[in-house]
C-alpha cells in the first residue's frame, strides 16, 4: 500500500464543498481542514504507483476551487494508532 500526503490550498469560499468533493475519490482515506499555509490535507492510499498520478493529478487537482497542491510521498510508516479508540476515550 502506497501513502501520500497531500497539502492543498483552495479558494476560501469553497473550502467545505472541496473537501467533500475530494473525500469522495476513490483512494483518498480521509480529508482534513487545517491551519496554516494549506486549507485541506488529504491522505491517499493506493495499491500502485501509477493510481497515484490518477488520484491525485487527474482527479483531485481538477477539483473546482483547488488553487494549488504539495504532495509528500510517505516512505515508512513508525506507528500505528487505533483511530477509532482514540476518537472513543469516554464515549460508551
């Protein structure tokens, strides 16, 4: 499995319709809204390298309201972390 990070900026009047948009690409996992530099940060998991250009170059970079991406290419993974837990501390 392949991972890739991708910071994106947007034009800032469409920041939740582009994140909802680009959460509905097959390969992307999960959408983030941030601070800083970027507006979004998405993750991208793919069996193969070539589906990376599919994903993020022909698809989420065509997105109406991208205005730019960065994408860091993950070479190995530290941790693990059990998101479904974490997001569960004092829910019953």
């Amino acid at each position: 499995m392949l991972t890739a990070i991708v910071l994106i900026k947007t034009t800032t009047d469409r920041i939740p319709e582009v994140a909802q948009e680009i959460a509905a690409i097959p390969g992307i996992s999960e959408v983030y809204s941030v601070t800083g530099d970027s507006n979004l940060v998405a993750l991208v998991r793919v069996r193969e390298h070539d589906e990376l250009a599919d994903v993020i170059a022909d698809r989420l970079a065509k997105v109406a309201g991208v205005v730019e991406t960065n994408t860091k290419i993950t070479f190995r993974a530290y941790s693990r972390h059990d998101l479904d837990a974490a997001f569960a501390i004092g829910l019953d």
